[in-house]
C-alpha cells in the first residue's frame, strides 16, 4: 500500500509540479490549497505526512499545524514545511511546533524526497 | 667739576644772590641760575626751563615769598622752596612754613643752606617717585577695570563664606541681578545645582584642591537655566590664609541648546536610518519571497521534464506553458521593481502630449482581450462621444491602465466582467475621470486605504492575485499623480471594486508653455493665431453645437492661406468643448488675418445662439525649422 503526503500550497502550478513527482516516485497524494480546506482534507484522507506551505489563505501554516495537533488522528502525522518565505524568520517557531524538516523554495528534489522517507520511516 | 643745580633765586639784589652762589659752589655745586624779581619774570623763567630749587628773598620791592611760594603752586610744580632772607621774624617764618615753604634760612647765616638744599632736593625726589609709583598703580587699576568690565566671561568674587564680594557687569549681565542683589548673598543661593558639581560646596575645602573647571548652572533671576563653565581660582590674604575664590564663569547656554538641538537631530537621524534599514530589510525579504515562488515553479517544472516524467507531447507541451506563464510573471515583477525603484528616486520620465482617451482605453483592453477570456470575464467600455482629449504620457496612461485592467482580472471569478469608462470628472471639469469597475471579490474596509503602499498585498484574497510583488497599485499612484491626477478605489467585499483616477483634459494653456520656449530670435518667426471655442458652461459639446463649429471650420478654413492652416481639433471624431485652430503665417500678414476671423466669425449669429463663444488670439512665435514635431504641428 501506498502511504500518502498531502500537499498544502496556494501556489497551484507548484501544487500540481510537485503533485506529479511524488506520484511518479510512488506516493499516493492529496491537495489543499487553502489553510481550511487543508484540515478538511487531512481528516478525510488519512495523509501519512503533510508537505505545508506558510502563506496561506484561511489561515496560515502555522495555524493549520495548531488545529492539525487539536485532532487525535492528526497529532502524530509528520510536517514538512516548503514555503517561499525566509527560513530565519520562521524556523524556530516552526522548530516549536514540531515540523520535521523547513525547506525553502525552490527545494531540490532528492533533498526533499529523502525527508519524506525519513519522515515516514521515524513514524 | 662741581655738581650741576638749577638754581632759581628771587631776590633784588645782585650781591646776596651772587653769596649764595658762592656759597652752593664752595661746597662742590656748580651752579646754573637766574635772579628774578618780579611775578613776571619770574614766571617766565618758570616755562622756560627745569629748575632743581627755588630760593627766595622774603620782602622785595615788587615781589614776596609768599606770592612767590603762591605763584610756584599755581605752576603745579613740585620744587623746593626755601626762604632766604635778613629781615623776618619768627612768627613769619612759620607762617611760610605752614603755607608750603621746605625750609627758611637767615642770610647772614649760609652755612645751613647746602644741608638744607640737599635735604630738600632728596625729598622732592622721593615725592616724585611716590608721586610716579601712585600714578602708575592708578593707571594700572585703570587698566583692570576696564579688562573686568569688558571681559566677555563673568567674573565673581566671593570671601570665605561663599559671600559675594564682586561680579562684573558681564555677569550681572548673565544672571540678571543687579550687583546690589548679589552683595552679600551666598554664591549658592544662585544656582539650585543640587548635585553640587562643585567639590564639597567648595568652600570648605581651604587648601585650594579645588582649583580647576566644573560645568555649573546658575538659576537666572528670570528662572531660566544658565549653562556655564566655570573655573575657580582660590584667593588668599597677605597672611596666607583663605580668603575666598576668584571664579571664571563662561556662558554656554546657547551652546548647550545647541547641542541638545544637535543631538536631538542625531538621534531623529539615528531613528530615520533604522527605519529605513527595516523597511529596505521588509523589502529585500519580501522581494525575495514573492520571486521565489515562480522560480519554485519552473524549478519544479524544468526538473520533471529532465527526470522524464512527461509521459507525451501534451503533457510536455502542458509543463513548458507552466513554465513560461512563471517566467512571464517573473519578468513582470522585476519591471515592477524597476519601475517603483524609478518612481521612488523621482526617476519617472513622462512626456505628454494631447491625445484621445478612447484611443487608450481601446489599445489598453484589446492587450488584456485573450487573458480575460481564458479566464470567462468579459471586457467592455462606456465612453460617451465627445470626450475632451487628455494631456498626458500616453505610456504611462497604458501603464496605469494595464495594471488596473490586469488587478481586475485577477480578482474576479469566472462569468466576471469588467468595464472600463470615461467622464467628464464633476467635481473638476478640467479633468477627466476614468473608472475601471469589475465584478471581483472587492476589497475590504481596512484594506481599501492601503492597497496603494508600496507592497501591500490583501490578505485572504485568491491565491492568483497574490501573485506579484504588490508594487502594482503602487506604481499607478506614483504615475497618477505624476500626471498631476489621483487615484483611489471604491468597493465592498464581495460586491466588485471600482478604481478611478483623474487625467488633466488637454487645453492650449497646457502647451503654451512649451510653444513659447521657442522665444530665442530666429528668422524662422511665425505668428501663431489661435481660434478658441468655449461653450459658456464647458458642457459638452451637443450635435447642434458641432454644426455651428463645422460652419465655423468652412469660414476659418476660406480665409487662412492654404498650406498655412492647422486644424487639429477638427477632424469629425474628436469633439471637444474647447476647440482650436493654429494658423501659421508671417508677422507682416497676422494682424490683418486676424482681423479677418474676427469678422468673420461675428457675423455667424449660430455662435451666440448656441451659447459658444469664440476667441481669436495672436502670437509670435519663433520656430526653428528644424525643431520637429512642433514645426510639423503648425
């Protein structure tokens, strides 16, 4: 069985570039492009690690890590952040909120896949 | 040879003098005299020459000792005066001495005259030299005085309780008292220095440690502050012992405030540049973060076809249009940033001219037609017929425009639309008004003030609009108002937004200025008569009133020299409320030529009855030949 990574973007070209990826490197995938829409979906389909974008609407990356840790089934699913914005400026709350690894775009590919396994692999 | 001796002798007779004489030269002097024996003479020997000693008969037949003694005062002269003489008694002769007289001698007993004459001279001297010494001491307090009372620093003297003895007027002058407010008083009572900067309150420290500079302030009389500096010199008596302090006192209270002021200055400058560092900081970080999101695209993109995961041409030729449509985005965004970092720096060029707006609105749409229509908006305009030309940079008009047109569209939804229109503004005829409305989500309250900052961005809006680095509102204000209009927007959430700004209508008044800068003499001088059509109430033009102008064309057009003739505001399109014709012709030919109009035209009664009024203006111009577009225009 497939595990499964939802990716949470407003970007919606990156959204889709990544979304291709990971399904031909063999995950299964779902997509949010907004910050409620994101839990919705996470509750729905069960991800096996969240690839989180900060700048969102409806809000943000940080506060979709907040309400992910409010649901039992979502505290123990691993986050990744992939945003745009300056790592010095956000990783030690991100560090806070318990994110598995912080990556700025653009993000290399294999860098990114090995974190996803790793991430999975330590759950 | 003998001792020299002026020898001033008032005496009437020859032998007694000549006594004396030898008397003075048997004791060593050698004698140089001459014998007097009237007020006259004698006064006139007097302001001839010096005289070392005066010796005097006491009774002559025409003179005395005691006028002589008197006339002797009268001079100021300070010589000794020594009464020589056979006949006088007692009683006389101690009146003489009491009238100033140094000495008194019996003729028949010279013995004594050479000791007294001595003694005498000795004393004149030593009163000379105290005489000296005093007028010296005067000149010199004098001369302290006057260096205390014009000293630019405060001078102030206490005893040894702190007491003023002294202050000179420089610092009277500095606190305000009158120096018989100060006698007396403590030092201290001048200053509410509480720190008391002044070692131990300084007094109590006789030994003189405290000689030095301190910076000190003084409570004016007034209540005000002085700032000074103040050296400090300790006095003591002729027995050594403390007597009090000499005290130096500079004003630096405009020096003070000076550099409060300066450091005030400093720290606002101070205040400034980190600002200025946080915004340049916010910017570069926000910079950084909008352009990497479209390289994250084509990142990703460009990745996925190297990897092979473009399975056929579709889906290659669906990726490379992803890719491009990002690197579209990113040259944007870089123009932006160029083009704020210009309008920041002042850097906007514009070069107006007087064009159609519909021409720009149209040329503005049709760019933005195949965008609008992938995404199902429909694009349209309202211009009414008639409309007033614009005097602007038909650039920067497309510009503002595009960035509007293209806002619009990333705001709005699907089935959305989008209008773009142009009026008369209401509330200044001199202007035009264009709106750009569309059917998007709007723009919220709080946002509405904003969204012309630099980077601003609305939160909670789709995701496409966000795309950019927020310097598009931005750039359109800057350019706005660099073609001297506004701009603001209307809206409520969800209900659409209207952006409007203002655009100068073009008048003759706006390129006189450019016209007339031709002044340098030329033998290319034409004269430029301007026909001006006003409609009383600058309403726009109705169809009955472009009959009146086309009649007035015909007439204009009959009496201008052909070739000579500029009719820019005539062609059947472009209608304006203010009409003008330029005519080029010579100096020598103008006034009668405009004449001519004026005539002419009064007799069209169509004018007034529509309610246009006409006015017909000369001008010289010189034109180069080789000026270009503004020889072509006339």
């Amino acid at each position: 069985l497939s595990k499964k990574v939802l990716i949470v973007d407003d970007d919606k070209d990156f959204v889709m570039g990544l979304n291709v990826r990971l399904k031909r490197s063999g995950y299964d995938t779902a997509i949010a492009v907004d910050g409620y829409t994101a839990i919705r979906v996470a509750l729905d389909q069960h991800p096996d690690l969240v690839l989180l974008d900060l700048g969102l609407p409806a809000g943000d990356g940080f506060v979709v890590m907040k309400r992910m840790r409010e649901h039992v089934s979502l505290i123990a699913v691993p986050v990744i952040i992939v945003t745009a914005r300056d790592p010095y400026m956000h990783i030690d709350r991100a560090r806070e909120a318990g994110v598995a690894s912080f990556f700025q775009k653009p993000v290399d590919n294999d860098v990114l896949l090995r974190a996803i396994r790793k991430s999975m692999d330590r759950v | 040879m003998g001792k020299p001796l002026r020898v001033l002798i008032v005496e009437d007779s020859e032998d007694d003098a000549l006594l004396v004489l030898r008397e003075l030269k048997r004791n060593g002097y050698d004698p140089t005299s001459e014998r007097v024996e009237t007020s006259e003479a004698m006064k006139t020997v007097l302001a001839k020459q010096m005289w070392d000693v005066v010796l005097s008969d006491y009774s002559m037949p025409h003179f005395s000792a005691p006028a002589t003694l008197a006339l002797l005062k009268e001079t100021g002269l300070d010589l000794p005066f020594i009464v020589v003489s056979g006949t006088i008694g007692e009683e006389t002769a101690v009146a003489m001495m009491k009238a100033g007289a140094h000495d008194y001698l019996m003729k028949g007993s010279l013995k004594r005259l050479v000791p007294a004459v001595e003694r005498e001279l000795r004393e004149a001297e030593g009163r000379r030299e105290r005489k000296r010494a005093e007028e010296a001491l005067r000149e010199s307090e004098k001369h302290y005085r006057r260096l205390i009372e014009t000293a630019e620093e405060g001078i102030w003297i206490v005893d040894s309780e702190n007491k003023t003895l002294f202050a000179n007027r420089k610092m009277i002058q500095m606190v305000g008292y009158s120096i018989e407010e100060m006698k007396g008083r403590s030092f201290f009572e001048f200053t509410d220095d509480e720190d008391r900067t002044l070692p131990g309150s300084f007094m109590q420290s006789p030994s003189g440690d405290f000689k030095g500079q301190y910076d000190f302030t003084f409570r004016r009389k007034d209540g005000t502050d002085l700032w000074a500096i103040l050296s400090a010199t300790p006095i003591s008596d002729e027995k050594g012992q403390y007597a009090g302090v000499l005290m130096m006192i500079t004003d630096i209270t405009e020096r003070k405030k000076a550099e409060k002021q300066l450091n005030y200055l400093l720290d606002e400058l101070e205040r400034t540049r980190q600002q200025q560092l946080q915004i340049k900081d916010r910017f570069l970080s926000h910079v950084s973060h909008e352009l990497r999101s479209p390289v994250a695209v084509i990142h990703q993109f460009v990745t996925l076809l190297l990897d092979g995961f473009a399975y056929d041409a579709a889906e290659q030729q669906h990726y490379l249009n992803t890719i491009l449509r990002n690197v579209s985005q990113l040259r944007r965004m870089i123009d932006d940033l160029l083009e704020s970092t210009r309008a920041e720096r002042g850097e906007l060029t514009m070069e107006c001219k007087e064009v159609p707006i519909e021409e720009l609105v149209r040329e503005a749409l049709n760019t933005f037609r195949g965008c609008a229509e992938a995404k199902g908006i429909h694009l349209s305009s309202a211009l009414p017929d008639g409309l007033p030309h614009v005097y602007v940079d038909p650039i920067r008009v497309l510009q503002i425009l595009g960035n509007l047109i293209d806002n619009g569209i990333k705001f709005t939804g699907e089935k959305g639309s989008l209008t773009v229109t142009a009026r008369v503004f209401e509330q200044n005829p001199d202007y035009l008004c264009i709106t750009v409305a569309d059917t998007g989500c709007g723009i919220g309250h709080g946002d509405l003030s904003k969204i012309f900052e630099r980077l601003y961005q609305a939160k909670n809006v789709p995701a496409e609009g966000r795309k950019g680095l927020g310097l598009g509102l931005h750039i359109c204000k800057e350019l706005v108002s660099r073609l001297k209009g506004e701009i603001w927007a209307e809206s409520k959430p969800g209900q659409g937004s209207v952006f409007l700004f203002t655009l100068p209508i073009f008048s003759l008044s706006k390129i006189w200025p450019s016209l007339s800068s031709f002044d340098t003499p030329s033998t290319d001088a034409a004269s430029l008569i301007v026909v001006e059509f006003f409609s009383s109430d600058r309403r726009l033009l109705t169809k009955s009133d472009e009959v009146v102008i086309h009649r007035a064309k015909n007439i204009l057009e009959q009496l201008m020299i052909p070739g000579d003739v500029l009719l820019p505001q005539m062609g059947p399109t472009s209608h304006s409320d203010v009409f003008f014709i330029m005519a080029r012709t010579d100096a020598k030919h103008a006034d009668e030529l405009v004449e001519e109009i004026r005539n002419a035209l009064s007799k069209l009664n169509e004018l007034e009855n529509s309610g246009l009024s006409v006015t017909v203006s000369l001008r010289m111009l010189n034109v180069p030949r080789q000026g270009g577009g503004l020889w072509n225009r006339l």
